[in-house]
C-alpha cells in the first residue's frame, strides 16, 4: 500500500508541463484505483478488448502476426541469454575466482536485457503471470522477478552473519526448501530468481557510487557455507532456465495447446488488445510507477529494481525498448512485421504521429539516465541528472497516455489504473 500511495502521490503532484486544473483533477482520480491493491497482483483485463458499439472495421491481423513473432523472438532470446549466463556461473561455480565472478555479472547484465524487453507481455492473462486455474498453476513471473529482495532470507548481510537459508545449516538445501520459502513469510522473503541471483553474484549494495561488492571467496573451499552457497547459486539459476523455458515453449509456433495457438485461434481486435492493455500497464504501473517514482521519492536503494548491481537504469531502457518493439513491428533492429503505428496512422493520422513522438521521446530520455542509480535518486531535485529522470518520468506519463489513446481509436477498450 505505502509503495502505491507513493505512485499516486507522484501522479497527483506531477508536473513536467502545466496541466489545466480539470486534467490535473482527472488524473488524481483515475490513479486512486490502484490503491484498492498489492504491487505484484496481475489486474484483470477486460471480458472483451472489442469496445462495445464501435464499429470494427480495421483489418488488424497483420498488427497480431507481428505480436505472435515478438513474443516468440522477444522470449527466445531471453531464454539464450540465460542460458548463456547459466555456463558462465556453472564455469565460476566450478572454479571460483574472481575474473569468473565478473563474466558471470556481465553474463547477468546482458541477459536481463532482453529479459526486460519482455515485460510488455504481462497484465494480460498470458503465461507469464496469468493468475491460477483449475487446469494451470499461476505463471511464474513473481518466481522470475520478484523485488524488492530482504536479503537476509537468503545469505548473510552486515550485522547478521548467520542469516539465511544457505545460513541455516540444519536445513537440507534443495530446490523444494528454496521454493517452500519463497515470499512465504512476507513479500519481500524472495528467494528465487533474477534478483536472488543478482544477490549472490553482487552481495549487499552498501555504497551510493557503485554496486555491491561480494568477493570470490564466498565460494571457494569447503567451508560449509561455501559449499551451499555454490549450490543455492546453481538450483536457483537452473529454476530461472526452467521457467523461461516454459514460457518460451507456450510462444513458439509448435505444439497444439500452447499459448501461443490459443491465440491464433483468437481474433485479431482481441489479441491486439491484450498487447496493448499489457504494454500500457506495464509502462504506467512499472516504468512510470515502480521503477521510478517510488525509488525517486523515497530516494532508498531498497527502492531499486535491480539494486545489488546498480543497473536499475538498464532495466527501465530496456522495458522501453520492449514498447518500441511493439509499437513498431520490431525486435532487435530488425522488422517482423506491421506495427501498431501503422493501423492507428491509417484511423487517425495526428494521433499516430502522437504515439510515435511520444516513444521516442521515452526512448531517448531513459537512455539519458544517469548511473549509479542509487547516486540518481538521492541527488537535490535541482541537479541536471534529477531533472532528467524527472523528464524520463514525463515521457513515459505521456508514452501511456497515447497508447490508451491509440487503442480506443482502434476500438479498443483497456483498463489501466492511473492512465
């Protein structure tokens, strides 16, 4: 609750640009809707993304083609970057020192790259997080990304060296007791994915000019800590590999019940709907919201997504870059297919150009931000650098806007809190 009470605060107050009263009003009461629940629980979309009496004339298959082979490139080669970043710990596991250390970080960074570019697929029942069934577990992106991390659930921190599972010597450690603890005892208990993995590889962040610092030696020899710190290391990397590579599986082309076929099978309006409800969400809830306000208001490193390595600024260009993939019809560089662009340009030419002018002013200011993020966030509100990220929170405000815009041109109905 304190967390969303932040994000409404922020839009409230949000001032980039003067806002004739009425707006400012608007906004107030529209962003009060997320107050009523929890950061991570997945809003239910709409029975039917079709707006009711509009007429649905476009022909938007060439819009949901090109969603289907973003999901599937998007989730690939997120999946072969874990995979890569999985040789490069299971080579440092085998063989601690501290180069090993450091390509398994880079190996870390470049794979949560395209991790984030993945993120617009939430919000929208897909398999990322769609909520439980009688015929499915609930998808696993709490599992996968969970944060902000009490590290103390895990492996020692300052003050408290016999803190954690790895810690617990009494305490056979598998993969099961890994995952019995996980977010059990509060939300903060993680104990699974990119950030537990971030952890053991940086350590506590306790500086405001760089990331953590955790030694080599944390994982050589035989001492009994050591020993289950390497395994802890390698069980919850491979738990991250597995779930990507479930989610992967339900985007490939293959297999007949796959998430994948299911929405071939759904019409076009629909599919495109669940694109843009989630990529919208996932803008003006995470980017605008989780990512940034809460950690600029607050100014705490505990307010970073990703914290122990310090590249929280990575993630929010590279989540927008996932948008830009959307709306575009791309994925890295190259073209997959018609973009969502295009079909509003053909309905409303002003609006498209719009949306275009407000990606890219969202793409240009993120990758203006400035690291170290935690040296960002507790900077005066007059520095360059923090006016920059406030510039940054702008464009992502209007990047929402227009993308709601553009989907009610298209007939669409979403419903997103706060935009």
């Amino acid at each position: 609750m304190k967390r969303l009470a932040v994000i409404a605060r922020r839009f409230s107050t949000f001032r980039p640009v003067a806002l004739p009263r009425m707006v400012a009003i608007a906004i107030l009461l529209a962003v009060l809707a997320p107050l009523l629940v929890e950061a991570h629980v997945v809003f239910a979309p709409p029975r039917t993304y079709a707006m009711p009496g509009h007429p649905h004339t476009l022909d938007l298959s060439p819009q949901k083609d090109s969603y289907l082979a973003l999901g599937a490139a998007s989730y690939g080669e997120a999946l072969l970057r874990a995979r890569t970043m999985q040789a490069a710990i299971s080579d440092f596991l085998d063989a601690p020192d501290a180069a090993g250390l450091n390509r398994a970080r880079h190996a870390w960074i470049h794979a949560r790259r395209a991790y984030s570019e993945t993120e617009i697929f939430r919000f929208n029942d897909g398999p990322i997080d769609a909520p439980p069934t009688a015929d499915r577990p609930a998808g696993p992106e709490t599992r996968i990304n969970a944060w902000p991390v009490d590290e103390s659930t895990i492996d020692y921190v300052v003050g408290h060296p016999n803190a954690g599972l790895i810690q617990a010597f009494d305490t056979p450690l598998t993969l099961e007791t890994i995952l019995l603890r996980d977010q059990v005892s509060d939300e903060s208990a993680i104990t699974t994915g990119w950030h537990a993995i971030e952890f053991l590889l940086w350590g506590q962040d306790l500086r405001h000019d760089g990331p953590g610092n955790r030694s080599h030696r944390d994982y050589q020899g035989e001492a009994t800590a050591n020993v289950r710190r390497r395994l802890y290391l390698r069980l919850v990397t491979e738990q991250l590999i597995a779930d990507l590579a479930e989610i992967d599986r339900q985007w490939q082309a293959n297999g007949s019940t796959t998430y994948r076929n299911q929405l071939q099978a759904t019409p076009a309006i629909e599919v495109l709907g669940r694109a843009l409800h989630g990529a919208t969400s996932f803008v003006a809830i995470e980017l605008f919201g989780e990512r940034l306000s809460v950690a600029l208001d607050s100014g705490s490193q505990e307010d970073e997504h990703s914290c122990f390595s310090d590249t929280s600024h990575i993630d929010v260009q590279h989540g927008v870059l996932g948008v830009a993939n959307l709306l575009r019809g791309e994925f890295a560089g190259r073209r997959l297919g018609a973009g969502v662009i295009e079909v509003v340009a053909f309905q409303n030419p002003a609006l498209a150009t719009r949306l275009d002018t407000a990606l890219d002013a969202a793409l240009s200011h993120s990758q203006a931000l400035q690291p170290p993020f935690d040296r960002l966030i507790q900077l005066p509100t007059n520095h360059p650098d923090r006016i920059q990220a406030e510039t940054t929170l702008s464009a992502l405000h209007e990047l929402a806007l227009s993308m709601k815009a553009s989907a009610e041109a298209l007939g669409i109905q979403i419903i997103v809190p706060g935009v």
